[in-house]
C-alpha cells in the first residue's frame, strides 16, 4: 500500500519560496509625501529594480506597480522600463502589506485574504485604502475572503511550516480589536491561516505608528530560525525593546516544538530625519526576489554590518542594501509596501 504525504489545506510558503507575482504602490501624493515625493520616487526605482532581478536560474518576477496619478504612471514607467507592468489605479498611499491581501494557497488554489482594515487603529483613514485590497485580488485572479478582525500584513510573519509570530501591542490594541482575548485572536488566525501555533511578541518599534507591526522587529529566515535586531550606539532608541525582543525569542519553540535559533544583525541606531523625531527605522524590513534580498539601508554605519550578517542566512540569494530613507519619512520601507502572491 502507498502511503500519501499530508498535504494541508491552507499553505502560505515562506518568503524565501517561489514567488509568482509582487505588488506595489508608486508614491503618488505630492499632498501626502511633500518634498519627499521625488527622492521616494527614486528610492522605490531603485529597489524595484534590484527586486525585479532574475535569479541565476533565469527565473522572473512579474512586479505589478500600481500608480494613482499620471505624474506617478509616468514616473513609475520611466524608472522600472520593462521590469515591471505599470497599472493605473486608485489608492490612499503606498503600504501595500497592510491595505492589500495576505495570500493563501486553499486546496492548490489562490485565495485573497482581507482583513478589516481601520487606518492602524484609526490613525491615518485615507479614500482607497479601504478598496486597493480588491483591486490587487482582481489583478491576482484570486477570490477574496473577508475575515472578521482588524489586522494587516505588516503585523504578520509566517516560517511556512505551521508558526505564525506577531505582537500584542498590534493585535491585541484596543484601537483595533477591543474586547478579543489573545485566545480569540489566536483561533482566527489559525483558521484562516492553517497555522498550529501563533507566538507572541509583546512590543515593537518605539514611534512606530503601526502599533509594533512584526516586519519592523522579527523574521525567519528559514523554519526555527529566526532575525532580530541588536542596538547601535550608546543612544539607539530602541534599545530596551530591541533587547526584551531577544530575550522573548530565545524561549520560544514552534509549531513543531523545535526551540527557535535567533540571530542578530545592528540597528540602524538613532536615525535624524532632520526634525529630531524618532523614526521607526529598521534594516528589518527586507523583500525577497528572485535573485535579491532587498535590505533598507538609511546612511548610517550599521548598513554594511547588517547586510553582511544577512548574507550567510540567505545562502540561496544574494543580499544587498538599498536606500529607504525617503521612503521611511512616510512611515516604512520595502516589506511594508510590497505585497507578495506566492508561486504555484
């Protein structure tokens, strides 16, 4: 008698996994970015570009960008050439892992998964953020499945081997789910995910308007081994989270009960954007193309330490840096505007 492997089914493979399709959102809003428009506009050229990639292999990345105006069209276009298909459509702003779907695999099948989305909690309610989410699951082919819980994708992480991690401040925030138990929002997401265990992380980034998004803090590299940051400099101000970020890992075992390996890279430490704020910068914040790791990079001496602590835990691409500083004046960097579409 033939034995069959089990196949679960709901899937969502790791990011390191083929990839069919990736979506973004060009910086359109002169109102929202200011005189950061352009240098975004530049930035996102940049590591599109290096995305868009092909891998050694030969294989390809069909990179969706979406632009809501003809300057944007216009300026997406010259700076992406062929390497991506250019679509004119309406949207509140670019952070696409968060007003677009999570992607699912349901029976062999693409499914688009939305969740409730509520400006992270209520903070920034701008018209087409509410409906982009469709308009990227039209273009995906894939059906929509609306989930009853205010969440985003950026809030997020997956190994692909049945462990999800994500942060209490996020999910847990009465600006977006009052009155759910961990226990309640731990059942949601793993019938909608397929997941056997959901780890929880208390906080994120200090000054991050995402209310501790996980893309920002912790990532796996693989299946038990996971990515944090460690401080730079003696006036990093993330370094108190950044060190109970380590600490709460280091206890952590996943759905298949093996204790999670963590490894370190630097912050970037304290980031001036000119105004003396604190920014939640991150070199955590990578996408995965065919060929390239895309680190966000901000100027400082923790990029090239960062990089090269990456390059090792993704033997299969290649690891490179990329300038986000611009982009991060709106609150992000290229995880938080990217939406991916697993491959088949």
């Amino acid at each position: 008698m033939t034995t069959l492997p089990f196949t679960p089914a709901l899937t969502l493979p790791h990011e390191t996994a083929p990839v069919r399709r990736i979506f973004t959102c060009w910086p359109s809003a002169a109102d929202l970015w200011e005189e950061d428009l352009e240098p975004a506009q530049a930035e996102f050229g940049a590591f599109l570009n290096a995305l868009a990639e092909p891998s050694v292999r030969g294989e390809t990345l069909d990179l969706v960008v979406l632009a809501a105006t003809a300057q944007a069209e216009a300026s997406a276009r010259q700076a992406m050439g062929r390497r991506a298909r250019v679509v004119r459509e309406a949207f509140g702003d670019v952070w696409a892992r968060d007003t677009g779907p999570v992607f699912v695999r349901d029976h062999g099948k693409d499914v688009a998964i939305r969740f409730r989305f509520n400006g992270w909690g209520g903070k920034y309610e701008l018209p087409g953020d509410d409906t982009v989410g469709g308009a990227i699951a039209r273009l995906a082919d894939a059906p929509e499945r609306h989930v009853d819980l205010v969440a985003e994708g950026g809030a997020l992480e997956f190994d692909g081997d049945g462990t999800l991690i994500t942060t209490r401040q996020c999910l847990l925030n009465p600006n977006r789910n009052p009155g759910l138990t961990e226990a309640q929002v731990e059942d949601v997401l793993k019938q909608t995910f397929g997941v056997r265990k959901v780890l929880w992380i208390d906080e994120g980034l200090v000054a991050d308007h995402t209310d501790g998004h996980i893309d920002n803090i912790v990532r796996f590299a693989r299946p038990g081994v996971v990515i944090c940051q460690a401080p730079s400099g003696e006036d990093d101000p993330q370094t108190a989270v950044l060190s109970s970020i380590a600490r709460q890992l280091s206890r952590m075992t996943d759905a298949k009960g093996r204790r999670l390996k963590v490894y370190t890279i630097p912050s970037p430490g304290r980031v001036d954007l000119g105004d003396g704020e604190i920014v939640p910068a991150s070199h955590m914040n990578w996408v995965i193309g065919p060929r390239n790791v895309v680190v966000p990079t901000y100027g400082t001496a923790s990029a090239a330490a960062a990089v090269a602590a990456l390059r090792p835990l993704f033997p299969h691409h290649t690891v490179v840096g990329s300038s986000a500083r611009a982009i991060l004046s709106g609150g992000g960097a290229f995880h938080c505007v990217t939406c991916h579409q697993p491959g088949v």
